[in-house]
C-alpha cells in the first residue's frame, strides 16, 4: 500500500483542504498519515477523521523583530528532528503540505530523506512558510493564476483549491435545528465567521450593530475559542467553531460575512454564498487576504468592506446592499467554475 503524510497547521484553513483529499487518498489505496504541531487546531481536527497524528515542535518565524525569533529557531530544529525520526519510521511514498510554519521541518525532513513533496498555496502570492519550504519541494499547486509568477516556474501547477465533497452536501432544515431557530421568524439568515480563531473586530461590529441586525435578519455567529458573549436574544445564536456541522449551517445561510483566507473564498463560491469580506489588515498580516478580497471583488464574487472603515451603521448597510443584490453575486458565481480542485491536486500526487 502506498503512503501519504499530510502536514499543515495553526489555523483550520491549513488543515480543511488536506481533510478534502482523504477520501481520494483513500480511494487510491494510500495510507494515511499527519504530521502537525503538538498543540494546534489541527491536532483535534485530524483525529476526529480518524488519521493517525503526529505532534512535532513547531516555532513560528516572524517578518518582525522579536527574542522569540531566536528561541523559535530551536524549536524549528527540534521539529526537523522530530519529523525526521517520523519520516524515517513511516517511509512514506509522497508528503503533501497545505502551510503554516509547522510544514517547515516536514518538508525539509522529506527532502533530506529523499522523499518527495509537494505544496499546495491557497492565497495569491506564497506565505512566509511555504517560501522557506518551497526550494525542498516538486511541485507548487496554486489557486490563482497570478501566484504562478511567485513560484519556480517548473515547479508551478494550477489546480486550484481543494474543496471538502460534504461541504455541498448541507442540509438547510439541519442547520435550523443546529441554530435552533424556527419558521416562525421568517428573516433572512446572516452567517458570521472570522476564522477558526475568531475576529475581535468582527465579534465587536457584529454585537454592536446586533440590535438593529435582528430587525432584518437572523444571525449565526462563529466568534472563535473563548470568545462567546452569553448574548441571549431571539434570532441570534453563537457558537465557537463548528466543524461537521458547517456544511448544514452554511447551507442554511443566505448570505454571509467572513475574512478573506483563499479556502474560505472558494468554498463560499463553490456554495453559491453571497458574501461581505473584512480582511485581515496589513497591520496585522502580510496583506494576503487584501489581495484575495480584492481580486473577488474584482470578480463580482465577493463585497468588501475594510476592518478600518467598519462602522455598525456601515457593516449593516453593507449586509443589507449585499442581501438585496445577492442574485447578482450568486449569478456571477454560477459563471465561476472552482470545482475540481480535489481531483487536480490528486492528479499532481500521483504523478508523483
């Protein structure tokens, strides 16, 4: 039987898109195995799909001056060690890594053992951890076209995003009974989402202009670990992550509000989701999900709002323009064909 590592980590968004290839892997006769950090999401994430996981040490590598960029240092070459001794023992066929910093190591270690492997990049141009982790790889699969100008030109491969198969598959009355609302409030559904994590600024816009919301829609509110409010209102529900469940809510929503992590982009397009994005601002990020948002907008996929201007005034006359045109949106989506992303990075791994 032939053998895959899958690595990725820190936020689900480096996660959900290998979760998207088991099923294929499998279908493939691969057997199956994860590396990530010791203390991430993505440890729960993969164990819940039944993967055999391990934890490395995983260092995070800052674009900012900081002493932990020393102390890190070690930890990146604890985690090399780590994902050597895994390496060695697996003897894997291919690794295939989706980003974040603990895909380092991984990547390095394959390449050391002369395993192969390749990179999938969500977003327009490469983070900091697949930059470092590119000169060990094959191959590069991007979903924009445009990212194909930042990778080694051999290396690069369209294939778009891998997109979970049940994620299509919501149902709209089991979202109800997961929201717990009832027919009886007829009004349109609002999803909120800032990421696995959470959005402080999102959370706060939202509770802020939540009295005048609930006048026209009902809210679903993701607002990440640790950060539920105990708001009890009619209408409005909140929960911390939702994983198994999201195809249903997701479903059950008529329009949504998110970041701009690529993922998330194209499983909304995918869903046919009429969408309002507040990127993660370059104070505080390299500026990836501007790009992303941006180039949906672009596009007529996606409406944008920028965290700086987000007032309640304008956050609710944003999701109430985006409501009354999301006809346009969902048209331009059905024009957009982000499907088969599963099946060209599949194609990328066993040409490997």
């Amino acid at each position: 039987m032939k053998k895959i590592i899958l690595t990725g980590g820190g936020t689900a968004g480096h996660v959900i898109p290998n979760l998207a290839l088991v099923p294929q892997l499998l279908a493939n006769g691969y057997e199956i195995y994860y590396i990530g950090s010791r203390t991430g999401i993505e440890r729960e994430l993969v164990e819940s799909a039944g993967i055999t996981y391990f934890g490395i040490s995983s260092g995070k590598l800052r674009r900012y001056a900081s002493a932990k960029n020393i102390t890190d240092i070690f930890r990146v070459l604890a985690g090399f060690k780590d994902a050597l001794r895994i390496i060695r023992k697996i003897r894997p066929d291919i690794v295939f890594s989706k980003g974040g910093f603990v895909v380092v190591p991984v990547v390095a270690a394959a390449r050391f053992c002369g395993v192969k492997s390749v990179i999938h990049e969500s977003d327009m141009t490469p983070g900091l951890a697949n930059k470092l982790a590119i000169p060990f790889a094959s191959k590069i699969c991007v979903s924009f076209p445009e990212t194909l100008a930042h990778v080694p030109k051999a290396k690069g491969v369209l294939t778009g995003t891998p997109i979970r198969p049940g994620l299509l598959n919501g149902n709209r009355e089991a979202g109800l009974k997961i929201a717990k609302f009832t027919e009886e409030n007829s009004n349109p559904i609002l999803l909120v989402t800032g990421g696995s994590q959470g959005s402080t600024a999102i959370n706060a816009g939202i509770r802020d202009a939540l009295p005048q919301l609930l006048q026209k829609f009902r809210v679903v509110h993701l607002c990440g670990k640790g950060n539920l409010s105990g708001i009890a209102q009619e209408g409005y529900v909140e929960f911390e992550y939702l994983n198994n469940e999201m195809a249903d809510v997701l479903a059950m929503a008529d329009v949504v509000i998110s970041r701009a992590g690529a993922n998330t982009l194209f499983e909304l397009v995918a869903m046919e989701k009429p969408n309002l994005l507040i990127p993660l601002p370059a104070e505080v990020s390299r500026g990836d999900q501007i790009q992303n948002a941006a180039s949906f907008k672009k596009q007529g996929l996606s409406a944008l709002l920028p965290e700086k201007e987000m007032t309640p005034e304008k956050l609710l006359s944003n999701i109430v323009e985006l409501y009354d045109n999301r006809e346009i949106f969902i048209k331009n989506m059905k024009q957009k064909n982000v499907g088969g992303g599963v099946e060209r990075v599949m194609e990328v791994i066993i040409g490997k």
